[in-house]
C-alpha cells in the first residue's frame, strides 16, 4: 500500500512525464516542418518513450492501492530558433527530470517504502542513459555549428541512434 506522500510524489512525476512527452513533440513537430525527417523521427520516439514512462507510474501506483492522477499539463515551447537550442532544451530537461526521480528516490528511502524504491531504479538507469545520448547529440551538433551538410549528414545518422536506443530497450526488457 502506498502512503498518501508517496503516491503523491508519484502522481507529481507522472504528470512530469506526460509533461516531457509533450515536450519532444513539439520539438518533433518543429523539426518535421522544417524538412529535417531524422531528427523528426527520433523526437517522435522520445515522446512515445515519454508517455511510456507516464504510463508505468500509472500502473504500478495502481497496482499498488493508489490512485493515478490525470492531470491537466503545461503547453510545452512550440519555437526553438536553432537546432542547438532545441538539443540544449532537450538535455536541460532531462537533467530536470533526473532531478526529480532522485528525489522520488529520497523521499522512498525517508518512507522505508522499498517497494517503490526498487521500482524506481528502472528510471534512475533510464535517466543515465537519457542523459548520455542528450549529450553525445549536443557534441555532434557543436562540431557541426553552422554547416548546412553537416547537419544534413546528422539528420540522416541520427536515425541509427534512434536504433541503437530501441536496441538498448530490448535488452532491458522495457
Ligand atoms: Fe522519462
Ligand atoms: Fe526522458
């Protein structure tokens, strides 16, 4: 059985969730009217990844005698100037959320709630590898800057890192 603080703490990261797979559809969206089908692709992935995310809170604060709580969301940014921005805003984000599933993890240990503190780790391993593949994007896009080929060549290899990330899923069983 969840306490009413942790299934509040939970509720609070489902909605951030929810809130981070709008995010990365606007920036998919932004991306595909602006032709670049790669980077496209790889935010729609995200956001499903996201809504993944959201959904596994859901079930197991379910599963667990609480309540999910469907909440109304934030309007995500819809304009990003520069593709550098928008993967700078992707990896802030990230660490945000990094941020706040560590202090779900604190609040479960304060709680003796071990249950939800072993559930909880598949989102600490997730977050690190969000993280790395946020900045290993980030460095890519720096050594191209301003080059128009550059980043043509990085939409189309941008593809083969959505592959390797689904990969990666396969193997952890998510
Ligand atoms: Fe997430
Ligand atoms: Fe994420």
């Amino acid at each position: 059985m969840l306490s009413k603080s942790i299934e509040a703490a939970l509720n609070k990261q489902i909605r951030i969730e929810a809130e981070s797979s709008q995010v990365y559809l606007a920036m998919a969206v932004w991306a595909e009217v602006k032709g670049l089908e790669g980077i496209s692709n790889f935010m729609y992935d995200q956001s499903d990844e996201e809504r993944e995310h959201m959904l596994k809170l859901v079930k197991f604060v379910n599963e667990r005698g609480g309540h999910a709580h469907i909440s109304e969301l934030n309007a995500p940014n819809v304009e990003f100037n520069s593709f550098r921005k928008m993967f700078e805003k992707l990896l802030a984000h990230e660490i945000f959320v990094s941020e706040s599933i560590n202090e779900l993890v604190h609040i479960s240990l304060q709680e003796k709630d071990y249950a939800t503190h072993n559930f909880l780790q598949w989102y600490v391993a997730e977050q690190i590898e969000e993280e790395a593949v946020a900045r290993t994007i980030l460095d890519k896009i720096n050594m191209i800057g301003d080059d128009k080929g550059g980043l043509y060549l990085f939409d189309r290899d941008i593809q083969q890192l959505t592959v390797n990330s689904a990969a990666q899923d396969l193997n952890t069983g998510a």
